[in-house]
C-alpha cells in the first residue's frame, strides 16, 4: 500500500486545522455576548455584596440580582476633574452604557496618570459611582478602585457612607493574587474588617491603609486595617490603590462636594 504523498499530508492537516479554527471562531463569536453579560452580572453581585444587599455566596437567580440591583443602585457619572455630577459621558453613553474600563484605554476619553504607587497608568476622565437608595438620597457611594497587586491588576469596589468618609464594605471582583495569601481579600472575614473604619483623618488626608500585622478595633485605631499574612506586597497594592482612588486624581474631589452639599446625597 503507497503511502500518502508530503503535499497530500501536509494540505490535509491544514484542511483540518482549518475547519478547527473555523469552529473555535465561531465559537468565540457566539459566546461573547453571554461572557459579556455574565461580566455584568457578576459586577453587580458585587455592588450588591459590598452594599450589603446580598450575602457573600448567596444563591440567586440572574433575574433576581437584576432586579436587587434596579430596585436599590443607581449609577451616575462623575467628573474626576471637576467632583461633579455629569448626565453623559464624553461619548454620549448614559451611566446604564459607560463601561469605565474601556474608556481608560481611549486616549480620547482618559488621561495619564501622574506617577503613583498603586502603578496606575491611566484613568478615565469620567467615573461610575454607583449609589445605594434609600429615601430619594444616596446612602452609600460605591467608588471603583484598581491597582497593582503582586501578581495582577486588582479590581474592586470600595463603599462610603453618606458622610463621605466611613467605610462600609470593600471587595474585588477580578484579581490573580496567590490563593491562601494575597488572595485573601477574598475572605469575608477580613473584608469585614474595613466596616466602619474611617478613609480621612482630621487634616482631609487618605489615612486608611493596611498595616503590618493586626489592627485595633475600630475605634483605638479607625484608619487602619489587619495586614495579610505573607503577602506583603498585595497588601500594599490594596493600600495604593484606595489612597489614590480616594485622593485628589480620584474621588477626594466628589466626596467633597458630597459633604458640603454641592452634590446631592
């Protein structure tokens, strides 16, 4: 029996890592719009978490997050350069249609940071904060926050009190740090640490930080919280990123109009 020619073999791996990658692509393409949305609803289970309007790990359906969601959150849009509310974005999107991610990698919708240790090299120039209702005001201010851990770029909400200054819950939705050591801002227990503590001190400074080793309690010591056993650098990453989201190239200048009433609570 002849065996099959160089040219015979070689056309009919191609044909057939052809037809695969044909459907891998389509694959790809027909998946996207349920990644995406899956992406959504995972970011908002997380607003919800932070606002502690779902426990972690609760077991809901998509239908009744959207609807928690709807029922109590409603974003909007902030200058972060002016501290003000905007009713569109630079592109025309509403809050339901800005994705703030991608308008940080538009260099027509963002600006360069300045150097900063949280290694952020980019920043939207319009921000969604997504605010808890309660009686016609927004109770908490849900601030999107981002830095450099160890080993990833750590994504996360940080939620403030309507006093602009008390913490009422942190999380991450998105991150790569080492299970058992930086991936401990997952634990509930030591994002359970945060509430209650204060973001300011006396001077209007970002005081809040995670130390080395344990804090006291709330009230002995409001600006500081547990460091994360060996993980050192992760811990200073989530310390970077909440001083320069919450300083004067993030949303100092928001919080501030919160407290003195030039935006609406």
């Amino acid at each position: 029996m002849s065996q099959p020619s160089t040219g015979y073999t070689v056309a009919f791996a191609a044909g057939v890592c052809l037809v695969a990658s044909v459907f891998v692509s389509g694959a790809a393409v027909s998946l996207k719009p349920m990644q995406e949305a899956n992406k959504v609803l995972d970011r908002q289970k997380k607003v919800l978490v932070v606002a502690g309007l779902m426990e972690e790990g609760e077991s809901i359906t998509p239908d009744e997050i959207q609807k928690r969601f709807d029922d109590n959150i409603a974003a909007r849009l902030v200058s972060l350069e002016t501290g003000m509310v905007v009713e569109s974005a630079e592109n025309g999107q509403s809050a339901a249609d800005y994705d703030q991610r991608k308008a940080t990698k538009d260099p027509a919708l963002s600006v360069e940071a300045p150097d900063n240790k949280a290694k952020v090299a980019r920043k939207a120039n319009i921000a969604t904060v997504y605010c808890v209702k309660k009686a016609n005001a927004c109770d908490q201010h849900i601030l999107p926050i981002e830095g450099k851990g160890l080993w990833s770029t750590l994504y996360g909400f940080l939620s403030v009190d309507s006093d602009a200054n008390t913490i009422r819950g942190i999380t991450f939705y998105e991150h790569a740090e080492t299970p058992g050591l930086g991936g401990e801002i997952d634990n509930p227990g030591w994002k359970a640490k945060w509430v209650g503590r204060k973001v300011y001190d006396d001077k209007g400074h970002v005081a809040i930080h995670v130390k080395k080793g344990a804090a006291g309690d709330v009230k002995s010591d409001p600006y500081a919280v547990d460091g994360l056993s060996g993980a050192t650098l992760t811990s200073n990453g989530v310390t970077y990123s909440v001083d320069f989201w919450l300083g004067e190239e993030g949303f100092e200048t928001y919080l501030n109009n919160v407290k003195s009433g030039k935006v609406k609570g």
